[in-house]
C-alpha cells in the first residue's frame, strides 16, 4: 500500500512526498535511486539560483546518514538499505555538485574545489604513484572510474576534467609568478652570483680594449 501511494506521488510529480514517505517505510535503496534521479541533472547548475538543488542535496545528506545507521545497527529486514553503487553514485553526484559550485566561486575557493574532487574519486589527483608513465596512470584510473558510476555521472566529467585543468593551470602560474619575485635564497644567491661573473668579464674585456 505505502508503495503504491509512492507511485501516486511521485507520477503526480510531488516528489518530496514520495522521498518522505520512502524513508518512513524504511526502502533507503528505492529512496537513493529516486533522488539520485533526481540530483543528477542539476549537478551542475547553480545552487545559489537553484534551490531545489540544495534542498534535494540536504535530503541526500541525511538518507546517507541514516543508511550508515542502519548499516551500524544491522537492521536487516526492517530497512532496505542502499547498495554500495548507488551510495557511490550519490556521493559523487554531491561532491561533483559541490565541485561547481566552488569552481563557480573563483580562484579562492580553487582547493576546497579539488578537495570535492578527491571525496567523489572521479579523477587520480592523490593516486599513489606507480612505475607507469603519468598519462598512463590517469587514462587507466579515469577510464576505470567513469565506468563504475553511473550514465548521469558520466555525462559531467568531461567537464570536470575541464575545469580541473584550469584550476591546475592556474595554480602552476601563480607557482611561477611568486617564485619569479621572491626566488629562494639558493637560486637568488646562484642569480646574483651569474651576474656578478659576466659584470666581472665585461669589465675584463673593457680593460684589454683600454690597454690595447
């Protein structure tokens, strides 16, 4: 009966109704496929102009909690719980939702960008390296992951690939233009050092032209 009034809801469109109703029935797995149905195409939309997005993010929030309850408590037969596919599939949906909206933020936000990148584990950032050639790692590790998710997850990465270079890019610059005005001291002394020498043989060569 209580899946029937579920079916109701969410065909009428009151899918709030429907999460309620699965998370007091106790089927986590049916509530996490609906709201991952829901999530997955506004992931990468604004959550500051979309607040459907945040309210479903915070619903995401609390299943996941209370399936790691259920889990804890080992409830099995009174609670349905998620499987571990669709948990992962959530909790990429979330951190890749957060990626956006760091990224969205600017320059400042840029590691609390990539920290939302390590939690979902879409793209080898922190992978522990290997004797493999760097683009080897990341065409193995990418390709494997991408196919463990979900089509809807699949659909951003090529996005998130992009803006992660991006983010990378610009780190890198700001690497250079501080180390270009405030050069380490070994370097700064070999700097010195190098101009030093070819003042000294200017000078050099100046006082043999003078003698000659």
């Amino acid at each position: 009966m209580a899946k029937e009034a579920v079916s109701v809801a969410l065909s009428r469109g009151y899918e709030e109704h429907s999460i309620w109703l699965l998370l007091i029935i106790g089927d986590y797995l049916q509530c996490g496929r609906t709201l991952f149905k829901l999530f997955s195409p506004l992931v990468s939309s604004d959550s500051i102009s979309d607040s459907k997005k945040d309210a479903i993010a915070g619903f995401i929030q609390k299943l996941l909690a209370l399936n790691e309850k259920a889990k804890q408590m080992d409830s099995i037969g009174s609670i349905q719980r998620m499987t571990e596919d669709v948990q992962s599939d959530l909790i990429a949906a979330v951190e890749i939702s957060n990626f956006f909206d760091y990224y969205n933020k600017g320059p400042g936000y840029y590691n609390n960008a990539l920290e939302c990148i390590k939690k979902a584990g879409v793209l080898p950032l922190f992978s522990t390296p290997t004797p493999q050639s760097r683009d080897g790692i990341f065409s193995l590790h990418f390709t494997k992951t991408a196919r463990s998710f979900a089509n809807e997850i699949q659909v951003h990465l090529a996005d998130v690939c992009l803006r992660v270079m991006k983010i990378l890019w610009f780190m890198i610059d700001q690497i250079k233009t501080f180390f270009k005005y405030n050069p380490m001291p070994g370097l700064k002394h070999t700097a010195n050092t190098q101009v030093s020498f070819s003042q000294q043989t200017t000078n050099n060569k100046q006082q043999i032209t003078n003698n000659k």
